[in-house]
C-alpha cells in the first residue's frame, strides 16, 4: 500500500496524524497520543485508533484526491464528486448545485483568505466568503484547464506544475469579472410550434411539450457564459445547463407555472434575477373545476332521484296493496251480486215453477190422500228451498243496500241476526245514508256482518251491542260483546277459533275506508271493536 501524502496537524491534547493512502475508497484518519505512544513502543502506529468514512457518511466520493486543513481546523477534502468540509465527524458538500463550477477536484491549497481548488478541464477557482470564483487559465500553457497541484511562494504567486513545465500566477493581478450576465429568453416552442411575443404562453389541452431558447450577454468571455433553469411548480430544484441554451419539457401536467433562468459570467458572477416566463397549461375539458362541478352536481342528482325512487316505491307499495285489495274486494261483490241475481232469476223462479204445479196438481187430482200428502210435501220444501235461496242471494248481495240505503240495510241485518241467536243485542244507529259512496257502503255493511258472524260464531256470548254514531269529523262504529274473548296480545292465535280471518278482513276493510280500527280483548273479558272513519262522499256531504 503506497502512502501518497502526510501532514501533521498539532492541536492542544494530542497529534493528529492524517494519511491519504491510495486506495479509491476511504479516508482513513488515526488519532492518538504521539509522546505517549513513543514511550511504550517502538512502534507506536500499532496503538493508533483508526476510523473511517465513506460515500454512507455523506462523502462526496470514494476516491479522494486531495486534503488540506485550513486555520479554523477544519478539513478540506478534494473528490471526483466535488469539494467537502469535514470536522467532527461530519461532512459539508459543495458541488455544482452549491456553486462549485467543476466538480472534480484535483487540487487544494489553503491562504489567509479562502481556497484555491485545482480542477479537472474546469481551471482555477477561489473559494472566498461563502461563494466560488473560477478563472480561465485556458491561455496559459495548462492543457484543457487541468490544474494538477498548487503551490504559493512567499510573494503570493500559484505555481502549477505540468508537463510542459510550471505556470506562475499572481493572484493580485487577476482581475475578476463582476458584471452578470443580462439573461434574455429569445424565442419558445410549444408542441413544435413558435410562440410570438412569449411573455406568457398557454398551451392548449394536450400540448404538453416546451423548449424554451435563452441566452446569456458577455462580451468579455460569451462561450463561458453558465446557465440554471427552473420551471417553477414543477421542478423541485435548478437544472444545471453548463453553456447549454435550450430547456426541453416533455409531459407538463395542467396549471400555471414560472420558468426561470439565470447565468453566471466567467468569474462565476451570478444574474441572480435572470429572465422569467408564464406558462399556462391548459386543462382538458375532463380536468377543469365546472366539469368537477358538473360531474358532482350529476352525481349528487342521481343519488337523489334513486333515493326519490325509492322512497316513491315505498309509498306506493301501500297504495298498489289498497288498490289491489279494493279491486279484488270489487270483483268479489261483482261475483256476487252476479251469483244473487242467478240465484233470484233462475233457480229461485224454478223452485217457484215447483211449488205453482205441486198446488195446481193437488187441486186437479182426486181426493186420494197419498197423493195429496206427496204434494204438499213438494210445495213445503220448494218453499223452504225458495227461502233458503233467497237468503243466500241477500248475504251474496245486499239488495236493501240500494233498495232502502246503509241505515236499514244494516237495522235489517242486525234484526236477523238477533232473531236467529240467543243473544241480546242493544241497538243504537244514526242515520249513516248518503255519507259514502256504494263502494264505500258495502265495505261498512261487510263490517258490520262480519263482526255479528263473529259474535254468533265465537264468542258464546248472551249480551252484544252496536253503536253507530256520527258526528261533525267522523263516523265511531263499536261492537262490543260479553263473550269469552281471546289474547289479542298472544304471538299465535287459532284463527278458526278467534274469528281470526274475519277480523283480518274488519282491519283490511277500515284501512281501505282510510280509517282507524282498535281490536281489544282479554280472556273470559269480552271484546270490543271500535273504528273511526272519516267519510270520503262524492255528494260532498259532512258530518
């Protein structure tokens, strides 16, 4: 291993030895006590405690090239990825996004006043006061720029060595450049097509590609005029263009942004305000506010029509169900007014027919008492028969409906029902004609005879009562009895022995009449059916 240099920096505690060795890879720094060490052995590099960094420690590069320290104590390392300043363990870069014009650095040499740093085909630079100043040596007999070594003589010359010999600068001699650069955008291309007067451009939907042509104004060294760009809102940082004078953009995204750029003469003077440009990419029509808005506002009016839709399903369902159970309780009394009225034209005329012949033959016949028995007998069931036939067509079809109206179609229903059972009835009933359409009048009359079937049916009841009354609002409708009553309350109930089927019919019914019915019963306690009705007349007629 070849030990290319070795410098001894004195600090207060201990001796500080600094060994670049060539090897491209780490800086490697031993500290240790040196009176100490010569003491106890004859070879003290042995007790030396070795540590080592490299690019993971934020090192520029690997291979360092050179190192100096500067009075303050600090270390100056030159790398091929830039210049660092190291102390305590960590490190500070500088490289050409911090000003450094070259990045490779080949050379170091510290004085009173800042850093002369050698580079590679970048030439000289002086770093003084927080910013670097390079100078062209290009003139001189140094090849390409390249500064190998520095050295500086008592009387405050550089000398650098090459191969065609050494080179004497005097820095007090060098005059710096401190006139920046005016920076000047010349012309603009979007999508391949110039752009007039480009002091803010806009770029259509789908144009999305920019070259921006700039340039620097130098009289005194053009060619080593540098530039930066930056489209601001889009790069996160300045683009290194070197002499470049073209920016290319590829792909910008819609909105509004700035390109900026800047130049630095020779010297590395910067025109830090350089020229500026807007820039406008327009969005496609699927990417502007008013589309956003529109697309939420149609969003928003579609989940409210579903909603709508749906509520509008849910409150028709009870109407299809009333209307449904209207027009199959409508074909029902239909039915049945057809089968009453064949009943009354046809079976009960012949029945009659028999009855007529069976008298008129026993008239003619001779007095044979057989024979008159087997006629008389013919005429008594042809009656019986004619009345059974005639009480089916009036429990098919109330004719005293039409005939007489609600309010003796129902006394005559109740005074039937009384006559044909043990059971008292009490009986008080407003005069209820005219309040209600017919459709109407036969759901009440059905009411009503189902709930005395019911009684006479289920109950065992001896004592029952009817209450119709009217008033202003409404029509209250009760039936109450002294039966054994049922749980109204109960999960199951046994339909056939409660009148359950019936009472269903009761509730569908009022709710049709768009009224309110109340079943209440106990156990051995009776029941009592009470319905509010609020009439719906097409006479225009109140209570």
């Amino acid at each position: 291993m070849l030990v290319d240099a070795v410098s001894e920096i004195k600090s207060t505690s201990a001796r500080i030895i600094i060994i670049w060795l060539s090897v491209p890879v780490f800086l490697i720094i031993a500290l240790g006590s040196y009176e100490k060490t010569l003491q106890k052995t004859a070879r003290p590099a042995a007790l030396y405690i070795a540590d080592d960094w490299g690019m993971e420690e934020e090192l520029p590069q690997s291979s360092v090239t050179t190192v100096v320290q500067t009075r303050d104590s600090y270390l100056w390392l030159g790398t091929s990825g830039g210049l660092a300043k190291f102390r305590a363990g960590e490190f500070t870069v500088f490289d050409s996004k911090g000003g450094l014009p070259n990045g490779c650095v080949w050379s170091l040499l510290a004085d009173e006043g800042g850093i002369w740093l050698g580079t590679w085909n970048g030439g000289l630079t002086r770093f003084a006061d927080g910013k670097f100043t390079t100078y062209d040596v290009s003139n001189s007999n140094i090849s390409n720029n390249v500064v190998l070594a520095l050295h500086k003589t008592r009387d405050g010359r550089l000398w650098f060595p090459t191969v065609k010999g050494a080179v004497v600068i005097d820095p007090g001699l060098i005059k710096t450049n401190e006139l920046p650069p005016p920076v000047v955008i010349e012309s603009v291309l979007a999508n391949k097509n110039l752009v007039e007067r480009p002091a803010k451009i806009e770029m259509p939907p789908g144009n999305t590609d920019l070259e921006v042509q700039y340039t620097g104004l130098s009289f005194v060294a053009p060619e080593k005029v540098r530039f930066k760009y930056k489209l601001e809102g889009y790069d996160d940082d300045w683009t290194e263009a070197g002499a470049r004078r073209t920016a290319y953009y590829t792909n910008i995204p819609p909105g509004k942004y700035q390109f900026r750029v800047i130049a630095a003469n020779n010297d590395g003077i910067w025109n830090t305000e350089g020229a500026m440009l807007e820039v406008v990419a327009m969005p496609p029509f699927y990417r502007t506010w008013w589309f956003y808005a529109l697309t939420i506002l149609a969003l928003g009016v579609v989940v409210y029509s579903l909603y709508k839709f749906r509520i509008s399903r849910l409150e028709r369902a009870p109407r299809i169900q009333e209307a449904f159970s209207q027009q199959l309780m409508a074909s029902q009394e239909s039915e049945r007014r057809r089968i009453a009225a064949e009943l009354h034209d046809s079976l009960e005329q012949n029945l009659l027919i028999i009855k007529n012949r069976a008298l008129i033959g026993a008239n003619k016949v001779a007095n044979t008492d057989a024979v008159l028995k087997q006629l008389d007998e013919i005429s008594s069931t042809a009656s019986y028969a004619i009345e059974e036939v005639r009480t089916i067509a009036h429990n098919l079809h109330p004719y005293q409906l039409e005939r007489l109206g609600l309010t003796s179609a129902l006394e005559s229903v109740i005074e039937k029902v009384s006559d044909s059972a043990a059971i008292r009835f009490s009986l008080e009933i407003d005069s209820v004609d005219n309040l209600f359409s017919p459709e109407e009048e036969i759901n009440i009359y059905r009411i009503v005879q189902e709930s005395l079937n019911n009684i006479i049916r289920h109950s065992g009841a001896t004592k029952a009562k009817v209450f119709i009354k009217r008033d202003r609002q409404r029509l209250n409708l009760q039936i109450e009895d002294n039966g054994k009553g049922f749980d109204a309350h109960a999960a199951t109930i046994d339909l056939n022995r409660t009148g359950g089927l019936g009472l269903q019919d009761i509730t569908e019914r009022t709710r049709m009449l768009g009224g309110k019915c109340a079943i209440h019963s106990v156990p051995n306690g009776g029941t009592s059916i009470v319905i509010n009705i609020a009439p719906r007349t097409a006479t225009g007629k109140t209570l």
